[in-house]
C-alpha cells in the first residue's frame, strides 16, 4: 500500500506522539511512505517559523523524512480545486501522481473529503482500523 503523509502527521510524530511513530514504523516497514518536495518544504516552514526550531533542530527530522519516504510531486498539467485553502490542493495532487492508497492527515478539512478520486483520506486511527 501506498500511504502519502500529511505535513500534520509529521509534524506530531516529531512533537513525540507515539502512537503515530508506531504506525509509521509500520507503514515503513509494511507498505511505502509517501512525501513531496512541498510537504518538506511546509515541514520545514511550520518547525522554524511557527515553531522557533533552528534549522539544526529541524535537520534530523527532515532527514528522517527524505529517509523514510518516497518524494513524489504534484501534477503540473492539472489543477485541482477541491480543498478549502486552496494551498492544500497541492497534497491531493502530489498524493493521486503517486499512485497514493491513501492520505494520512489530522486535519479536520481533508478527513471531512473521505475521498479523492481514487484515494482514501483518513486519520491516523482511522488508518489502523483500514489496514
């Protein structure tokens, strides 16, 4: 199975909730983790500006990332316009040229879409309960 990662779920893996670092362990081992150069480039954003982490800090991390996961990038040819911020439409892209299974978010207004053409949105609970 293909499982793309939100920058959310990231982000509370690295904040040490350890019922998610146990389920990408599994998706690490079991099935293929998936990113995009924009979700690193969010992760990275969201840890030194929202956060105040050095970029120091945050270089495990995104090393853990480019590690873990496969990069994948959105589709350039098509535009999706589905999500509420239309800043997010870029994950739903990335997700569906990767040949995502599905997304692994927490976020309220990507769980409240169920679906996207042919890939599945779902909570990390969620998540357990599908595979």
């Amino acid at each position: 199975m293909r499982v793309f990662v939100d920058t959310n779920i990231w982000i509370s893996l690295f904040l040490g909730f350890e019922r998610l670092s146990e389920i990408i362990e599994d998706c690490y081992f079991q099935h293929t983790l998936l990113t995009s150069n924009g979700i690193i480039r969010e992760l990275e954003s969201v840890l030194t500006k929202k956060m105040n982490y050095t970029t120091s800090e945050i270089h495990p991390a995104i090393g853990f990332v480019r590690q873990r996961a496969e990069a994948v990038e959105e589709e350039k040819s098509f535009k999706i316009d589905v999500c509420r911020d239309p800043a997010d439409n870029h994950v739903l892209s990335a997700a569906q040229n990767g040949n995502a299974d599905c997304i692994l978010t927490g976020d309220d207004d990507w769980l409240s879409l169920k679906r996207f053409n042919k890939v599945t949105i779902l909570s990390p609970r969620e998540f357990r309960d599908w595979i």
